[in-house]
C-alpha cells in the first residue's frame, strides 16, 4: 500500500498525469545502447574503475565540464551547485556515481513501486536517453535552512562565486553561500519505503521523505534494518485480518510491523535461534501501541493452542496497572516490560512470560498538575459495581487526595468503566479467580484510603497521631489489621539500641512518609503480584523448546523541565539500550568485517561508551556514588550533588550545575537532573513496623506482600548496606536493583537476534497531521538512523558460514562439485547463479552478501525445493497408488474367500433350519389339521345325531298314531309323508352346504381383507382410543342383539306355552286315541325350547364375561403405554394381540349366535308343522266324528 501511495504520488511532479513513470531499477536495465553524450568509450570506463569502487557497488561514469541543454548535452560546469556537495552524493563534481543498490534490485523491485503500465521500447529508451531535463532540474533544486530550523527546498536562479541566488516556495528569492546548499533528491524517489533508496542520504532528504509518506498515512519507512514507525496519532487502516495475511502470505512487502514480525518467526524457525524485537523511542512515540501489533501478529501466526488470546489479553491488565496519563502522553507506559513469547516445534505459541522493570511508585502518592494516577484508581472509581462499592467504602476519584492534588480525572474520548469491565474480563481470562480480583480492588480501594489519613498534633515537639476518621477505619477493615496496630504503626517507629527497644514518636513530615510509603509498597507488591500470577497462567511447563521471540517495551529517553531520579534511571536504561544497538550495528558489524579480511570503508558512528562509564563506573561512577552516599544516615541531596561535582567535574559526560543539579551529555541529548528526591526514592525503605503490620493482617495479599519484602531483604547484598533509624531490615537500593535487572535483560538480548523498531514522535501535542521538523529530527539523531542507514547501504547485512552455505545450497550443483570443501563449493554456488562480485565479499570464514542477493538463492533454492518435492511426491504417490491396488486385489482376494466360505457355512445351517422347520411344520400342521377335522367330525356326527334322534323321535310319534288309528289304506300316505320329509331334510342340507361354502368364500375374503387391515395396523395405533369406543360400541350392538334375542324367545316361549295350554284342552278329547305318543311328543316340543334358553342364558353370561376381560386388558395396556405403569412388556404388540383375539372371538361368537338363531327358527317351524298335522288330524277327527 506504501508503494503505491509512493509512487503515484511521486509521478505527479515530474510528468503530466497522461504519463507515468518507468519503474525506479538499477544501471543494468538501462538500455544497451543508452550511453551519455562526450561519455569515454567502455574500455576508457573500465581503466578508470578501481577494484575499491566494485566492492563497495558503484560504477563511475566521467562527465564533460560543460552544461549545454539546448545540444542536449550533459556537462557540470565547475560552479555549479555539485561542486560542494557531500562525498555520499553520487553526482559529485564531476563524476556521476550509480548505485545498485541491492534494495532497488531486479529481486526487491515489488518493495520499492508496484507494477506500472507497459511503456513502449521507444519511449523508454528516449525517456533514458534525453537526461538533459533531469540534470538540469536536479541541479537548480537544493535544501536551505531557514533561521527556525526548518528546512525548504528551493530553486537555484544563479551562482556566482561562493554565493547562489535562490527561490523558495512561497515566492521569496534569497541570496546565500553556496556551500549552505543541501543537494536535494529527484522527485522519483519522493516517498521511497527504504531510506536507502535515496541518493542524497542528508538530514533534510530524510526529514522531507518521512513527512511525504507521514502526510499519505503511511507511517512506516524502513532505515536499512530498522523500522521507523511515526506516531499517526489516529486510526489507520493498515491493520486487520486482511493485512495480516498479506504479510504471512508475502503479497505484501511494504515497511510494517507485521513485515518485521514475520521476518523474526522465519527467522526463528530457520536458523533455530532467539529472536527479539526491541521497540524504543520518546514518551508518546507509540511503543506500547506497536508491541500491541507485533504481539496481535504473533498471536495470529502462532494461534491455535488458545494461549495466544490469553497473551492479547494481558495487555488492558498490564495497561490499567502500570500506565498513566503525562503531559506528553495519555497512556505512558510507567515501567519496562520485556514479553518472552515461546513457541512449539510446531511453530505454534506454547506459553509467555512478562518481566517488568522499574515500576514509578511515586506516582501512586505523587503527580504534577494536568497528569493523573495510574489508570486502575479511576476506572475502580468509575466501573465499580453497586455491590463491590458498599462492600470496599468506595466514593468517587474527587473524594481522594491521591487523586485530587492534579486536579485531572478523566481523559478525552476514554470511557474508564467501559475499560474496567475489560479489565475484569481480561482477569478472568487469565485464571485470576473472584475472590482474588475482589482482594485486588480491596488493596486498591485501602491504598486511595491511605491517602485521606490525617494526622493531629499532640505535643510541643510536632508528635503526631492518626485521627480517628473514615479513612483509618476504612484502611484497617480493607486491609484486615486491627485500628489500632494501624494507628502505631503510622505514628512510631521501634528503633533497637542494643538488646532494648525503643518507641519513638513521628513527626508530621515522618508519618505522612510513612504514610505514603506503605500506600506504594502496597501498590508496588500488587503489581508484581498481578504479574506473577499472568506468567502462571502462560507458563510454558513442559512444551518449552528453546524458540522464543522477545518484544521489549520499555519507556523511551525522557527529558522534562525538572528530571528527577526515575528521568535518571529510565535514560540510564536507554543509554545501554542504545549501546545494544549501537554494539549489533556498528560495532560487532565492523569488527566483524575486519576479523574476516573483506573490503570494508570504516563508518564513523556516535559511539555512547563513555556515558555508561560515566553511570556504571566504579568507585566514582553516578551510580556507585548514589549508593555510597544512600549509606550515610546523615547523607542528604546536596551532600550527594557536591560529591559528584567534586569526583566527575573532569568527565566530558558530566557537567556540574548550581545547587543540587548536575547536567549528563546522553546520546540523545544533555539533560538536567535535580537530586530533589534522589536518595530517599534510591533507599525506599518500608520500616519494619509496617512490614510487621501486613503480615498481622487477615487478608491473604498483605502477607504475601509482607512475605515477599522480608525476603528480599535477607537475599545476599552485593556493595554498601544500608541502615537507618535502628531498622533491622537491609535491601538493594532501587538503583542496583534496576541495573541488576538491566544487565540480566542485556545479556538476555545478546543472545537473540534482533530487530529494532524506531518509533518517533512527530509532535508535542498529540495531534494527528501535525509534523515538527526540529523535534522528528532531534529523535533521528538520537536513534542514529542516517549512520544505520550509511553502513547498512554501504555494508553486507546477510552473512553465512562457508560450511553452513555449502550445506544449504549445495545440493543446487553436480554431485561431483557439491563434494568439495565448503569454500569451493560455495565459490562455485555464487558463479553456477551469476551473482555479481560486487554483490558480495568471500571472508576467512564467511561470505558477506548485500541485500536481498541472499533471496536470490533462497527463491532458487525453495523453487528446486519445491520441484525435488513435487517429483518425490509424484513418484511417493504413484508408488502408494500401486501398492494401493496390489493391496486392494490381495484384499478383494482374501475377503472373497472369507465371505464364500461364511456364506457356506451360514447357508448350511439355514438350509439345516429350513429342513427342521419343513418338518417342524408338517407336524404341527398335521397335527392342527388332524385336530380340527376331528372337532369337525365329532360335530357334524354330534349334529347328524342330535337331527337324526330328532327326526325319529319327531316322526315315529306320527307314524305310531297313523298305525293306531288309520286304516291299511293310509299306509301308503305314511311312506309319502316320510319319503318328503327325507326329500325336505336333503334339500335342507344341500342348501346347508351351499350356504358353507359361500361363508367360505367369504371367509376366504374377509381373511384377505383382514390381512390388509393388519399391514395397516401401524396407520391405526394413534387411533387407539377411538378404537376402544368402538369395541364399546360393538360391544354394545352384540348386548343390545342379544336382549332382542332373548325378549324374542321369551315372546316365543308364551305362545308356546298358551298354545300348549289350549293344546292340552283340545288333547284331552282324543286322549284315548293318541295314548303315552302323544305325552311323548309333547314333552320332546318342549325340551328343545327349555336346551334354547339355557343356549342363550350361556351366550349372555359368556358375553359379559368377555366383556369385562377384555375392557380391563385394553384399559391396563393403555396405561402402560401412556406411562402410567411401569411394566416390561410391548404395549404395541400387546394391543395387535389383543385385537386379534377380541376379532376372533367376536366372529366365533357372531357365529354361534347366528347358529343358535337358525336352530331356534328350525325348532319354530317344525312346531309351525306339527301343529299343522294337529290341525290335519282335528279336520279328519271332527269330519269323523261329523259323519
């Protein structure tokens, strides 16, 4: 994105907007023809270029005297503007030197401009080939320093002599020395992306080139192997998703952080070493912001494990505790951080740990008006909850004298509740638990009390005693000590004299010292405390592996109207930073050069030795003499500031002021310190009193606390010890400590690689769009990017053992070369891929190579990588696919005879059970058909009796009575009266048998619509409940059937009766006649009506029985599906069964009632004709007895 803002915007000044630039490339893609006009011919070329002038990657190319644009020819005259330009300039006097620079080579061409439109042959070469217009212009355009400081590109209108009449922008023509000129840079290379892209490396060049790309909000340049990162001081869009796989994906090559970041993990995964990134700059440079992106890209690159979001999330914890509104900055960072990120074979983040530096204590009890407090007092103040407010005394941030004396509590466009809640959720991320969090905001809460503890006189000597007010209660009930040791503990001090104690009174000065004293130990330990338990949750444990990237944010050189002893630490700290930077740049760089024998032209570097020395020192160091001095009971500021003026007056470094100040010549700049403070803030002693007070108190953080401070008091002290008011208790001063934890983290860095990020502060008020020239300037001196930029253009920054190269590229030759030793070898790897001599240097051990010559043989290398892998891949595969299909045949095989031989013997078991089940059932039906025909048999001979016995018992009292009383004659009426009541019997029972076999068929039918009913059995189980009214209501129609039946036969029954009645009557008449036949035949009427009734009486009684069976099973079976029994049967199957069996009863049933129906009807009509035989008989009597 940089590029291309760079490059349209460079293209505006020089052609129409019809016309766009040729791509900015080195001397090689000239054309072949191209050649300057009075230029010497080649060979002339050749003999005026040295072997020195190869090395260092320039090529010479002589000039005529002259200027004469209107021939088109290209001459300096000898009192042009380039007569006193500087030796860097490649278009000195009278030599043009082009550089190929390996950052605007063919292989980085994408970092420098993205791809422009194709220009035609011809045009390119007449754009290359007329230079007139360019020289010209280059020569009339120069910087000049105005008298603020600031500088402006002006226009040369003449020169005469040492003197040059010059245009500004604004109109005014000025008349200056020559040699006052800056030489200016083509308007091509306006907002390059690499300060060594430059032709002219001067300070305006730079200045102008970082406001060009500031001014189009691309804020990041690269200075050679440094980022300079510009403080936008706003939003913008260069971060994101998006962006991050750009830069992983390398689609994007642009200056970033994230660029830097990636450089580090491959670096990491590829020479399997540390890596860090150290992040410096001013107060309100944006360190903390860019540690944040470096951080979000790790996370990014390396997530997966969920650690990572843990990781992001220390950063609001982090920020509340230890950040602060200043004057310069909204969020200065009050204390160092070093963030060691480890990570998996894998490449996967594993863990982290934070180590801080020199937390500002002083702030908590202590801040200049417009600043505030650390973050934390008012976001508790402003986001606690209701609850949490009652149950710490919590009031508002004006309520506290901590945070009152600045008169500062809230800061443009932050919301602090919106950012307490995110520190809770940040808390509990990483796996700090409630109890704790609200033990925290407790500590929080007694700290500001602290602050509102009043004291009263109580004596002629100034004695004081803590009043008893809200704040001494409130302090001992959050805390968890009684009010009273609290009270003694603020206002005595025990001194020991021998073997006995001594109580003394604290004067007023005394006990708000001790005061503030326990509020920033308090605040100190809680702080470490905090950290202590984030490096838990992120500890690594046992997937450490050793590969690690460490991102170092420690506050940037700070230099105030009054600068006291945290001033004093924090730039000590940036001196030996700057001594790192120094040292892995300039130093270990040249040294390295000449211990390999390469050609190398010495740069000259600012080099900041002896401002440590003045520092570190001994005995007459500033930091030996701060301890010595903290030693003395009766040492004071003064007494300090004299004694270093009287020992370091003679040191360049330091310059002695008037009182208590000194003045010391950093790298950055001289800065006074007033040693106001200084020894009492190097001592910070907390009284063994109060330290005995937390570790009486309740609560688990005040111990600890106390625990944590006695212990450090009884670790071995190297130096002076330090002993006053009779206190037992012995610690490092603050400035030993910090240079302790200084050294360990230098040596930690040395052995990383690392990569330096450069933030810089474009002005005082954080206002985005502004830019300061003076103050960008000042930080670029102090950063040394123009001396960075000149050894890294002018140097080899990629270097590699001849047998680590060997290693690595030689598989790219033939065999027989690639066995050779590793000098030959890699001789023959440089020529085997024409890389040009001037491009690198071969060293004793090493072979050095410029930028971006290393990518070269790396594409190479990764493309043969990738060809060897996709062959490999290829063969792998075709080899996996073959042994794949000889398996997959062998398989095929082996489970074809597997499966023939189960099925084998499955089948013979089946074809076994098929034969047992043949047999099984031939039997059972045999057995049941047997069965059935038997019961058939007994009842068709059982009915064949009961009608045949009957029949003669009906007609043998006929034929008896004829025989008594008729004559011969009649005998023949006889037998035709038998013959057609046999003829009547046989019609009878062939109709009988029609009948049976069309109830037959029709069973047939209804046996195949009742198997079409039970396929359709699982449509009708929702339906069960209706079903069940319908069994009622069949139930029912069947009672209602049989009452009718019933009331029918009773109807029956007294007609019979009656008419047996009148029968009798009529009977007794021709009793004599008829005799004991006559008896015989009426009681045979009357047992068949009598065997009906009890039929029917037994019908009913079976009906109800069933009923009442059937209803209570269906009722039960319900139940058990609704789940209102608990049962272990299938209520489903259950209910299919029993309607199987209610059906089957049910038609056995409608059966026998239809039979007994029949049977009755049968019984009715057979008395229908005796009675008409009765009446034949009565005519024939009474015409008998007529006559």
């Amino acid at each position: 994105m940089a590029s291309v803002g760079t490059q349209s915007s460079g293209s505006e000044k020089m052609l129409p907007k019809s016309q766009v630039l040729p791509s900015l490339e080195s001397i090689k893609s000239l054309p072949v023809d191209f050649r300057f006009v009075g230029s010497p011919t080649s060979e002339q070329l050749e003999k005026s270029v040295d072997v020195k002038s190869l090395n260092s990657n320039a090529v010479c190319l002589s000039f005529p005297e002259k200027n004469d644009i209107g021939n088109g020819l290209v001459e300096g005259a000898e009192d042009s503007v380039g007569n006193d330009v500087s030796e860097d300039s490649p278009y000195s006097r009278t030599a043009i030197l082009i550089e190929q620079r390996p950052s605007v080579g063919d292989e980085d061409l994408d970092t420098v401009v993205m791809p422009l439109p194709s220009i035609s042959t011809s045009r390119r070469e007449r754009r290359w080939s007329d230079t007139s217009s360019y020289a010209t212009n280059k020569k009339l355009q120069s910087w000049f320093q105005l008298p603020n400081g600031n500088w402006e590109l002006g226009k040369i209108l003449s020169t005469s002599g040492t003197e040059s009449t010059i245009s500004l922008p604004d109109g005014k023509v000025l008349k200056v020395k020559t040699e006052s000129l800056v030489p200016a840079n083509p308007d091509i290379l306006d907002g390059v992306d690499d300060l060594m892209q430059l032709s002219y490396l001067n300070e305006p060049s730079v200045l102008y080139n970082l406001q060009y790309r500031y001014n189009r909000d691309m804020i990041y340049t690269k200075a050679g192997p440094v980022l300079v990162a510009i403080n936008p001081f706003k939003e913008v869009p260069l971060y994101g998703n998006n962006y991050i796989e750009a830069y992983k994906n390398k689609s994007m090559e642009s200056p970033h952080v994230y660029a830097i970041t990636d450089t580090a993990i491959r670096e990491m995964i590829r020479d399997e070493v540390n890596q860090s990134i150290i992040i410096s700059g001013e107060s309100g440079a944006g360190k903390t912001e860019t540690a944040k992106i470096a951080m979000q890209y790790l996370a990014a690159l390396g997530g997966g494990s969920g650690i990572e979001y843990e990781i992001l999330k220390t950063n609001p914890i982090l920020e509340a505790f230890g950040n602060a509104k200043t004057l310069r900055n909204d969020n200065s960072s009050r204390f160092g951080k070093l963030i060691e990120i480890h990570f998996s074979e894998t490449g996967k983040i594993s863990g982290a740990k934070i180590q801080t530096f020199l937390l500002e204590k002083s702030r908590v009890v202590q801040c200049m008006e417009g600043e505030r407090s650390y973050h934390i007092f008012y976001q508790l103040c402003a986001g606690a909850s209701p609850k949490l407010r009652e149950k710490i005394n919590l009031k508002i941030a004006s309520e506290y004298k901590y945070l009152r004396q600045s008169n500062c509590y809230t800061i443009t466009g932050v919301d602090d509740a919106e950012r307490f809640h995110a520190v809770m959720e940040a808390l509990d991320i990483v796996h700090v638990s409630k109890e704790n969090q609200e033990s925290v905001f407790a500590m929080l809460a007694a700290v500001l009390w602290l602050g509102n503890v009043s004291f009263s006189v109580v004596d002629n000597e100034n004695h004081v005693e803590p009043m008893a007010d809200e704040g001494l209660t409130t302090v001992a009930k959050l805390i968890g000590c009684n009010v009273g040791e609290l009270k003694l503990a603020l206002s005595t001090r025990k001194m020991r004299v021998g073997n006995d104690t001594i109580v003394q009174k604290l004067t007023l000065s005394q006990a708000i010292d001790t005061r503030d004293a326990l509020a920033k130990s308090i605040y100190s330990c809680l702080f470490d405390w905090l950290v202590e338990q984030v490096n838990k949750s992120l500890a690594v444990g046992k997937r450490r592996t050793g590969r690690s990237i460490s991102i170092l944010d420690i506050y940037g050189f700070e230099s105030f109207e009054r600068n006291s002893f945290e001033q004093f630490c924090i730039n000590y700290a940036n001196e030996r930073l700057q001594q790192h930077f120094n040292r892995h740049l300039f130093k270990l760089e040249q040294e390295e050069y000449i211990q390999d024998g390469i050609d190398w032209a010495k740069v000259d570097f600012e080099d900041n030795q002896d401002c440590l020395n003045l520092f570190e020192k001994k005995p007459l160091g500033l930091l030996s003499l701060l301890d010595e001095e903290s030693t003395f009971p009766n040492g004071t500021d003064l007494t300090f500031a004299n004694k270093l003026k009287q020992h370091l007056n003679s040191n360049s470094c330091f310059r002695g002021e008037r009182g208590k100040a000194f003045s010391v010549s950093h790298y950055a700049g001289e800065v006074t310190y007033d040693t106001t403070g200084f020894l009492e803030k190097n001592r910070d002693l907390l009284h063994l009193d109060s330290i005995q007070l937390l570790s009486s108190c309740s609560c688990h953080l005040p111990q600890i606390f106390a625990s944590n401070m006695l212990t450090q008091t009884e670790k071995p002290i190297v130096g002076h010890l330090y002993k006053a008011g009779g206190a037992d208790s012995q610690k490092l001063s603050v400035a030993t400590k910090f240079k302790g934890q200084l050294f360990q983290l230098m040596q930690r860095l040395e052995n990383t690689t690392p990569h330096f990020i450069r933030c810089i502060k474009p002005n005082n008020s954080p206002s985005p769009g502004s830019y300061e020239q003076g103050l960008v300037l000042q930080q670029l001196r102090c950063c040394g990017v123009l001396e960075v930029v000149r050894i890294s253009r002018c140097g080899f920054p990629t270097r590699m053992s001849h047998q680590k190269f060997a290693r690595r590229y030689g598989f790219l030759l033939l065999e027989n070369v690639a066995s050779q030793d590793p000098l030959s070898v890699s001789v023959a790897i440089l020529h085997q891929f024409d890389i040009m001599p001037e491009m690198y240097q071969v060293g004793y051990t090493k072979l050095f190579f410029r930028t971006g010559q290393i990518g070269v043989l790396e594409d190479t290398r990764n493309r043969t990588l990738h060809g060897i892998l996709r062959v490999q891949s290829c063969f792998r595969g075709h080899q996996a696919r073959s042994y794949l299909r000889q398996l997959r045949r062998g398989v095929c095989a082996l489970q074809s005879f597997v499966r023939g031989e189960k099925f084998r013997k499955e089948y013979a078991v089946l074809q076994q059970r098929h034969r047992a089940a043949v047999v099984i059932q031939r039997h059972i039906k045999s057995t049941i058909c047997r069965k059935k025909y038997k019961n058939m048999h007994q009842a068709s001979i059982l009915i064949q009796s009961v009608i045949r016995g009957w029949l003669v018992r009906r007609f043998s009292g006929d034929v008896g009575l004829l025989k008594s009383g008729a004559t011969k004659g009649n005998e023949s009426d006889e037998v035709l009266m038998k013959a057609s009541y046999l003829a009547e019997l046989q019609r009878r029972v062939l109709k009988a048998e029609a009948a049976l076999r069309e109830k037959e068929e029709e069973n047939d039918i209804l046996h195949q619509r009742l198997q079409q009913y039970e396929s359709r059995w699982s449509e009708y189980e929702l339906k069960m409940k209706s079903m069940e009214e319908m069994w009622q209501k069949q139930m029912r129609s069947l009672q209602s059937s049989l009452s009718i039946a019933k009331k029918s036969l009773s109807v029956d029954d007294s007609e019979r009766n009656s008419d047996a009645s009148v029968n009798a009557s009529e009977e007794r008449d021709f009793s004599w006649d008829t005799g004991s036949n006559h008896r015989g035949q009426e009681n045979n009427g009357v047992r068949p009506i009598s065997a009906g009734l009890s039929v029917i009486s037994r019908l009913a009684e079976e009906f109800e029985q069933r009923s009442q069976v059937f209803g209570d099973d269906a009722k039960f079976l319900v139940e058990v599906k609704s789940g209102q029994v608990d049962a272990s049967m299938n209520a489903d199957r259950e209910l299919r069964r029993l309607k199987q069996m209610f059906e089957a009863w049910k038609k056995d049933y409608g059966s026998r009632l239809r039979e007994t129906k029949l049977i009755l009807n049968k019984l009715g009509t057979d008395e229908g004709a005796l009675d008409r035989v009765k009446k034949k008989w009565w005519g024939k009597r009474n015409s008998t007895r007529y006559s």
